[in-house]
DNA sequence: AAACCAAGTTTCACATAATGGAACTCTCAG
DNA sequence: CTGAGAGTTCCATTATGTGAAACTTGGTTT
C-alpha cells in the first residue's frame, strides 16, 4: 500500500536500486525477481542500465548485484555541498568537547531519520559506517524535534510514515501520542527522547530552523540515565540552543566559496 | 564526442544529476539549463522526478537544486555492504597504527580512482568530506597499482579515460609513459607514487586482487620526501603486502551474517 | 499603474523507448 | 544425454518521454 513511487522510468529504476539495497548483501538476479513486483525482462533491464551507470556494481565471482561506488562519489559530494552538514562541523566539535557526550546531526528523510554527523566524545566518528545511518522519527529526539516543526502538510505525510514499533515501554505507540508530544515540544522549542527508542538511553534534541522556520535538521546530545538524567540534559540546553541557531543562521548565508567546478574531476589534495 | 551514456531514459536523468553534483554547490533551473544537451521541458521534468525521488533536494528559499540526501543513505549502504570497505577497516586501523604514516584505501571508477577509507596517523578520519573523494588515477600510486592489475580491455578504457595533465614534473604525461610504468609494477607487484601528483608526496601502493587476479582495489602509505624516501617505503612492503593479501582474502569469502533484511528500515542502535 | 521581461511551468501531438510474454541459450545436475 | 533452472534476447504493443510553443508568475522598468 502507498507504495506511490510512480515517477515514470525513473522511479522504477530507483525502486530497484533501493531494492538491491534493502538487501544488505550482493544480490542474485532471481532473488531480486522474487521479491521485485516487476516482470524479468523488465527488471534485467534496468539492472542492466543502473549497472552500466555504475549505481550498482556486478559482482562476476558472485555472479551478484551490489551498490556501486558511483553513489559514494555522489554521496560525498551531496555531503559536501549541502549546506548543513559542512558548515555544522565545526560546531559539532566544539559542542560535544564542551559537553562530554554524544552529539548527533541529522537531517529527515522520507519521514526517516538519517544521521549526517556524529561526534563520539571518546572514539572519533566512524565515517559512512555511521553517517548516513537512518533511523525511526517517531522515538528518537531529533526525529521528534524535526517533526515539531513541519508544516501541517509534511507533518501529515511524515507521520503517515511512522511504524510507531514499541522499542521500550516509553515508546510512543500512536499517532495521537506522537502529536501531543509534538505539541509540546513546539511550546518547549526542543524535544527530549525519554528512553523511547532505547532502554537507558536518552537525549536532547534541538530543531535547526531558518529564519523563516523551515526545518534544516536537528541536532543532539545524547547520554544514558547511568550518567545523568532528563534535567541534567535539559541544564544543557542554554549550550546547545545557541550551537543550533549558530548553525542555521551559517547554513542560511552559506554563500559557496568558488572553487574552480570542473565537471566531475576534483582533484585531492593529499594523493 | 564519446559522451555515450545512452542507457534510456534513466541514463539521462543519472546525466543530470551528475549535472547537479559537478555544479558543487546548489544551483538554478537556468544554471543547469544553459549547461545542459536537454531542452527545458526535458530537463525540468527530470529535476522534477528525481527531486521527488530524493536523488535531489530543492531549497525552496534559495530556489535551487541540490544532491538530495537519499544518496547519503544509499551510499552508507554502498559502503557497508561492498565486501572491500568494511572487511579493510580493522586492517588499516592496524596498518595505520604500525607504520606511522597515512593509509589510503581505493577502488577505480569510471577511471578514476575513488578513496573509500583513509587513516591519518595523527588526525582522525575526516569522514565524508575524506572519503569519497576522487583523484586522478594515472598519477597516484593506488590508481596506477589498480590499472597495472586490469585486463586488456579495462585497462584500454581506464587509459582513454587519463587526462595526462601535469602536475609536477614527475607527472607521467602521455599513455606510453603510463604503460611503461604499469609494466614495472607488474613485474614488481607493487606501485610508486614518485611525487607525481604533488612535490614532496610519495607513495608505495598495493593492490588488491581475487585469487582469480580481479582488481579489488588498492592500498597506499603515504608520506614525504622530508620524512623518508622511496626506498624507506618500498621497506614496508612486506609488512604492507600481507595486509592486502588478507584484505582480498577476507573479501572473497566474506559471507553475509544474515541481518533481517526489512525494505528500507534499517535501525539504528544507539538513537 | 501598465508594460515588460525573465524564470519557471504546463500543454499536446508525436516519436521514441519501455514493456512483458515468449522463445532462446547456457550451465549444471542427474 | 536429458532436463531443469537461471539468465538473456526478441519483438509487437503501447505507455512514456520528448520538445516546441504557449502560458503563468514575480519582479523590474517606464
């Protein structure tokens, strides 16, 4: 149901990219057709087109579709040039020296959370085996916070997308519970995640708006009920409030830097 | 000449969002109109489907087009379930930590070659705006190991695909310097960076191949003519060699732990 | 305020390109 | 050798993408 990709040729396409995704693992030709709602011949064509595109890479060992490195390329590109994630990097250093946790930046995504950036206060981040991760709005503090301050329309679609599993007995379960807290956390400006995604874990989570209140993201800090409480964490929020309006009043004048744009050959600085 | 993407209708839309991503930076409808061999119905639309998609993000208040972060989420993807990134990570941690000096970790695309995980001896990894990167192949030492390593026919095309500028003037600048050194490395079985791509950046690089000789990638250490010298790094070579060795062996056999592969909602672990 | 202009969006007849059933080819097992 | 399963190609049908041109929108000039 809502299946809805529906954009012509190209939707297809992309529907069988995230299915060979969806996967995890090198994928047979015949698995894929089990699972795919489109005839053989039709799905061996667009693997065949995604593959010489180099959005997915053939395995001949395996005989085996995977992701191909052209969607790294993309997504480092994507990483650098949106305005966000680039220009919350050094805040999100900073921040997370000043407060000795956690701190996540994400963006939402298909009424999914996805992770930009992280900074670990002991291990350093651990690149696109972490950014880039995605995960449920509906019980993590910056899914929470991002989705406060949609418009009704993407709010409604949003929320539409929720699975509302029950991860904890903290989870919000319902629509109707996710609304009241969203409510709340209009009022309150920020969003705490009360061990609703994960026993013993917990977090606040700032929304980072534009002057306009379109939502950019959300930011962090997340902590365990081992080593602080939710007002322990909220005593944090006269630290992080300034971060994120820091932020995106950063990411709103990012005016780009002219670097020389060759068509699709940066060259790198250090081999 | 030789623009060949060709593959249909969604070879298109890929060529535009390739379009997008050369740009660097959010761009305008009229910006990539002007830059584009499609006429502005054409174009619009396909902005229109992938936008819609996600491939790409449209900012409202700038009123422009921008890699959208679904291909973030496919990208982590690409990186966690290619057999090579993953596998090599405890490798170059070790790597990294014994010789004292930057470790390169490569895979060739379209030509180029494509850094899919670095080690700093001192800095942390510097994540997505690090790894993802593309550079020249015909002047790095991981880009020459991979070539050295291809078939006839992929090695034809990898070549055609060099654009031989030069940047010092150890630079090999012409295909039959290229294949002259390919063939050393062969006979040799390891590759030279000789500050070919920047003065005073040297490089010994290793592939890394199937048992069957099918490139995987390649692995470099990186440092400076003030630090050490060519000879000084050709003296890691047996301590680089079998980390390669392990690296192929473990990819080839690397048999998926069999997670739940729910479509498209992978959760996270800690928020 | 009216006229203008540029940027973006929609329309529609047409032609290309995707579709999918079926036939074909390979490879491997019995 | 025979058969089965997996993968690839064919081809008539038809859905889709195409692009010139008309239209709409928002901002600027006279």
């Amino acid at each position: 149901m809502a299946q809805a990709t529906g954009d012509g040729t190209v939707g297809k396409a992309l529907d069988v990219l995230d299915q060979v995704a969806s996967f995890g693992r090198p994928v047979r030709f015949s698995e894929l057709l089990e699972a795919s709602p489109y005839p053989k011949a039709t799905l061996y064509r667009h693997l065949q087109a995604l593959t010489h595109q180099g959005m997915l890479s053939f395995d001949p060992d395996r005989q085996a579709y995977a992701l191909g490195i052209r969607l790294v390329r993309l997504a480092h590109a994507a990483w650098t040039q949106s305005s966000l994630a680039p220009v919350a990097r050094p805040h999100l250093d900073a921040l997370s020296q000043k407060v000795g946790e956690t701190v996540h930046l994400a963006q939402l995504d298909h009424g999914q959370v996805l992770y930009v950036d992280k900074r670990n206060a002991a291990r350093p981040i651990e690149m696109f085996s972490e950014a880039g991760k995605v995960g449920p709005a509906y019980c993590t503090g910056v899914g929470k916070a991002m989705m406060a301050f949609l418009d009704e329309t993407a709010l409604a679609e949003a929320v539409s997308q929720q699975s509302f599993h029950r991860f904890t007995p903290a989870t919000l379960t319902d629509a109707v519970a996710l609304h009241d807290d969203l409510r709340a956390i209009r009022a309150r400006g920020y969003a705490f995640d009360r061990e609703e995604h994960e026993p013993g874990i917990i977090c606040v989570a700032m929304p980072i708006l534009t002057g306009k209140g379109r939502v950019l993201g959300a930011l962090s800090v997340t902590s365990s009920t081992a080593r602080t409480s939710l007002d322990g964490l909220e005593a944090l929020v006269p630290v992080i409030r300034p971060v994120a309006e820091r932020i995106a009043a950063e990411a709103e004048d990012w005016r780009f830097p002219d670097e020389g744009s060759e068509t699709r050959q940066r060259m790198t600085a250090g081999m």
